[in-house]
C-alpha cells in the first residue's frame, strides 16, 4: 500500500490530502483565501500566496494527525506544480522539497488540470458510477473530458492516464473567468459562478423576463471547431446591462439566468458535437465550473449514465485530487527528488 500526501496551492485554495492507493482518503484539509479575495473582486496573486504561506504547515500538521500516521510513514509527496499562479505555486512546491528533503522520499509534480481530470474518478455517492469507472481509464475507450475552471476552459480525449489530446479550447476567456466578469458587471459577489446560478435562481420560470432587452449571443456555436470563446459574451452583457437598473434585482436575475443559459448552452453543444466527432460515449466533465447545477442537469440529459461529474466539493480545487493523480504518475514511474520539481506557470495537458 502506498500512502501519498499531496498538496495543492495553485491559486487560491490551499489543500493537504493523505490518500493510500488512490482509493482511501486518510484525510483531507482546506482552507481558502477567497473571503479576503471578495473585496478585491478577484484573486490578487500576492495575497493569495501570503494565506498559502500561513496555513500550508497547519494543514499538513491537521491531516498527519487525523490521518493517524506518522511522516516517517508517508511513500512520497504529491504537489501541484503548474499551471497556476506562480508564486502561489512556489509555496507549496517550496514545502515538498523541504518535506522531500528531511523526509527522504521522492516528489511527484501534478499537473493542476490532470489533478482536476481525476476527480472524475474518486469516490462518488453515486455507486453504480464509480463501479462503471473502476479507476480503468483505457478498458472502455477513450473518454471525452470537459474542463471548465477558472483558467481554463477545455476539451480533451483521454485514452489512458498520462495520455491528452486537446481538440478544443478557449481562445480568449475561461468559463469560470467569464462567470466571475459577468458577476462584477452585475454587481455580484466573488467568485461570479457560485453567485450568478444563486441570481439565476432566485427568479421562476414565470416571472422570468425572457425579451429581447436580456437575450445575450451563443458565440462559437457554428465555428465548426471545438474552441470557445466568452469574451463578446461578457461584453454584450455589458452593453446591455449598462442600460438597465442594476438596483432591480429582477433585472439581474434575468441577466444572471440569460448568462448562465448562454455559456452552458454553448458548453455542451461542443461538448456533444465533440463526443459525436469522434465517437465517444463516456464524458466526463471536471474543474470549479462542474459545480454548476444547470450544466451538470443539461450534460447528464445528453449523456445519462455515461456522464462522470465529481461531486460537489470536489470540483474546485482541493488537496484530495493531486493526491490522486500523483499516486497514478508514481504508479507510472513519475518519482523525482526535491532537486528536479520546478514550477511551471503554464503547463498544457497535451
Ligand atoms: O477549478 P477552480 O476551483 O480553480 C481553477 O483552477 O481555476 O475553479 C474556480 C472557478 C471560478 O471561476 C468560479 O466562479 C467557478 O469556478 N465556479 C462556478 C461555480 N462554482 C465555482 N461557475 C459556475 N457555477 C458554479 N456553481
Ligand atoms: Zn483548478
């Protein structure tokens, strides 16, 4: 049995998880910098690696201990090592070499959207899912994953561990960016997605105002391609909602519901041409975005059971998936010493 701790410190989470063979979870510890982040209306690089340098050690004491282990018994340590913010990315990889070094064990350098493909494959509430999955990613053919977080916005074929191609992606905002836009437009709270599906919410489908003066462009859609593009979405709000009074709260639900609907309608009508395209049933969709409820409902209507989407909490980031993704680049020789981990602020999939 091989016990991994991993570490996530990319943007603005900072995650510890001990987790043996990929399949138990010892423990797991997170703490977030977004309520300091709020008031600034998005992640300010500096503050966010200042939390990471003050809860990194209490949050690896927290989860040696609750894991009832011992360091001397952790095999090697998981660290996500790009893409990311750079200076919140050297904190944690600073911490695992130091760890790696007085430990004497290897590292394992994640990348952040390979740890975010995995959690696709954790435990999920849903067991007839997790059985379909098995943690066997080539035996059933490539699957079709839907990376949508707040910096990247991506589709990839996955045939086996280790092994991307990406056919489609942004070519100007993410889809988390693009939620986080729009909710400053419309006077709502960071982080945009979480607070324009609660906007979006707040109105029922009668008192929805579905005119003209709401309705907001489908961009890409006929591209004939699998890239995405959100920044003339973001911009039509803007023109539009510089119009209407921002202090009516109908008026930004509708908004917020029309942006909604347009992004996710966009996402998975790529998404299904793509699996079309190329012939695939299993899609799997990962990244802060997967939170949102309209695109997992809107997905799983294409899809059924064929569609994988974590649960909640572990969409966006967290310590639980590097973990797991480290053990499996351990599994496929990705061991290195504390001399060798370098950060890399953009690092693709392939
Ligand atoms: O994966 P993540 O935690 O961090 C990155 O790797 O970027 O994703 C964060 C993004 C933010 O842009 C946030 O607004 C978005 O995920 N997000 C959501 C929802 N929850 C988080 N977007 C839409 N609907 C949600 N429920
Ligand atoms: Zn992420």
């Amino acid at each position: 049995m091989v016990k991994i701790l991993g570490i996530e410190t990319s943007c603005d989470e900072t995650g510890v998880a001990i987790v043996e063979d990929a399949r138990i979870i010892l423990s797991e510890k997170l703490s977030s910098s977004v309520d300091m982040q709020k008031k600034y209306g998005g992640v300010v690089p500096e503050l966010a690696s200042r939390v990471h340098t003050e809860k990194i050690i209490p949050l690896i004491e927290s989860a040696v201990n609750e894991a009832g282990a011992k360091l001397a018994e952790i095999d090697a340590i998981a660290v996500a090592s790009g893409p990311g913010l750079v200076g919140a990315l050297l904190v944690g990889a600073m911490t695992a070499k130091t760890m790696a070094m007085v430990l004497g064990v290897k590292l394992v350098g994640v990348n952040h959207l390979e740890g975010h493909v995995l959690s696709a494959f954790l435990p999920n509430d849903d067991l007839s899912k997790q059985q379909l999955v098995k943690y066997d990613f080539s035996n059933n053919g490539p699957i079709l994953i839907l990376i949508v977080s707040g910096g990247h916005t991506e589709l990839v074929l996955m045939e086996d561990f280790g092994v991307y191609q990406t056919i489609g992606e942004t070519i100007d905002d993410a889809a988390g960016e693009a939620f986080d836009k729009a909710a400053k437009i419309l006077n709502l709270p960071y982080p945009g997605g979480p607070s324009i599906a609660k906007a979006a919410e707040s109105i029922n489908e009668s008192k929805r105002d579905d005119s003209e003066q709401f309705s907001l462009p489908r961009p890409m859609l006929d591209s004939g391609d699998f890239n995405f593009s959100f920044s003339g979405l973001k911009t039509a709000l803007l023109y539009k909602a510089r119009k209407r009074n921002l202090d009516d709260e109908r008026v930004v639900a509708s908004f917020a519901d029309e942006f909604q609907e347009a992004v996710t309608d966009v996402l998975v009508k790529k998404t299904v041409a793509a699996a079309r395209e190329y012939n695939i049933e299993r899609v799997a969709m990962v990244g802060g975005v997967a939170a949102n409820r309209v695109l997992r409902q809107k997905l799983e209507i294409q899809f059924g059971d064929q569609f994988f989407v974590p649960e909640f909490k572990y969409c966006t980031d967290n310590g639980v998936k590097i973990t797991v993704a480290g053990y499996y680049k351990y599994k496929k020789g990705g061991l290195i010493s504390w001399q060798e981990l370098s950060v890399r602020g953009n690092w693709g999939l392939g």
